[in-house]
C-alpha cells in the first residue's frame, strides 16, 4: 500500500556534503528525489553530489551556502528553483557547536542553527512551495534540545531547543498550504560530527551515548533514514509540528 517513492521529488539538503548531511542526500537519491546538496564548503557539496549522483543516477547538484547569510540563502534558493523547477523536500542538517561561553560563539551558533533553519524555510516556502501548495520539511534538532549537559555547550542547547519551539510555529503558519514540517531529535550517532565543532570531546560523547543509553551504543549509517522517508513522503498526510526523537530511548530513560 505505500511505496515512499520520491521520483520526481525535489530535495534541497543542508549541511549536506559530509557526515549525516551527506547519508540524507543518499537516501533522498536512493528513494528517487534529485537533490540540491547546500553547504558552506561549496567545493565539497560538488564533490557529495558528483558522488552520489554516480552512486544512484539521480540529478544532483552542490552549491556553496551558509545558511546564516540571508542573501546567501535567498540567491542559492532562486538557483535551486532555476536548476530543477521547484522544490519538495527539505532537510535543515546544517549546524555547528561551540564550547565555550564567549559572545561571538553564542552569536554564531544561533545564527546558523536557529535563524539559518529559518531563513531557509522561508525562502524555500516563499519562492517554491506556497505557490505548488505542498511540500515537506524536517528540521534537524537535537536531543540537546531536549536534554542538557553540562558540557558547556548552553549555544547549542538553546539553539536546538528553538528549532522545536520554531517548527511547532511554522508547522500551523504554514498547515493551509499543505506544508508539513516536523522536527527530528538525533541522540548519539556514530556518523553525526558537526562541521565547526570547536573543542568537542569524543571521551565524554562515547560516555553519554554509551552510559545513558538503554541501547548501549551510538546510532548507526543509515538509522536516521526511516523517519525522514515517512516525514517528507506524499504517504505521511497528516504528521505535523512534531518532535520525533531517534535516540535508541536516551530521552525515554531520563
């Protein structure tokens, strides 16, 4: 009865040249969408996409985009819509972490986690999907989120906090044009490192994913896929404003 076949789907991806951007940019391939691959590294988003493109014979292109930038954002929207027509899917990967308490890091965590899921719903929402009438977006968050540690790292929780607190928002604005958009947490996963990860510490991310978590074990390639398959399918009518946690149960045992 469902199919979750995405051929003749649009997906634009952020973050998407490495880590989980790039097994989302496989997966939305691997179901059938052609993919736009957004990254800050425009060189490595072209180098993802010739990849990937080879892998499934989807039409993938990379361009270079912090999302923090709104002209940046605008402009690399309006060339998405010009390369490929319109856009049907979205997935905010992009994101950073600091540690630290330093103004200037707070600043640019927010922006780029926060407002850059922002910009780039808007635009896309505004340029292509408000006028089909239908699209699916994932706003990437975080168990961080949801959960805090005291790792020193309040800029992201607060960010990933917002992005909840955003898609609740946006998932209503947006209802009457058959937009759906739905947040999905990551706990612990094993391919999950952050561009711009200034002083993260592997010892303590091995501790929490293995000590707190019921599974034992970091999440692995291809365990984030699932969700965001039913979330941006035409099969998924009626999931919105959500917060999905894929966490192995973290969250469930706290």
């Amino acid at each position: 009865m469902y199919k979750f076949n995405f051929t003749g789907k649009v997906a634009l991806i952020t973050g998407g040249a490495k880590g989980l951007g790039k097994e989302y940019v496989q997966t939305f391939a691997e179901q059938g969408s052609d993919v736009a691959v957004f990254d800050i590294d425009g060189q490595l988003a072209r180098e993802t996409a010739r990849e990937i493109e080879t892998l499934t014979g989807r039409k993938i292109r990379g361009f270079a985009c912090d999302v923090g930038n709104e002209k940046q954002v605008i402009d690399s929207v309006a060339a998405v819509v010009k390369e490929f027509g319109k856009i049907d899917q979205v997935v905010n990967n992009a994101g950073i972490l600091r540690y630290g308490d330093a103004l200037a890091d707070w600043e640019k965590v927010i922006n780029v986690n926060l407002t850059g899921t922002f910009l780039m719903n808007r635009e896309v929402v505004k340029q292509s999907m408000m006028v089909q009438k239908k699209g699916r977006i994932v706003n990437i968050s975080s168990i961080g989120g949801v959960l805090a540690t005291p790792a020193g790292v309040q800029s992201y929780h607060a960010s990933k906090a917002g992005v909840i607190a955003m898609t609740k928002a946006q998932a209503g604005e947006w209802a009457p044009y058959n937009i759906l958009v739905n947040s999905v947490a990551p706990g612990a996963i094993a391919n999950g490192t952050m561009g711009d990860s200034a002083g993260s510490s592997t010892a303590a991310d091995d501790y929490q994913a293995k000590s707190r978590n019921p599974l034992k074990r970091r999440g692995k390639f291809g365990e984030m896929s699932g969700i965001l398959i039913y979330l941006c399918s035409d099969e998924n009518t009626y999931t919105n404003g959500q917060l999905i946690l894929v966490d192995g149960g973290w969250a469930g045992m706290m």
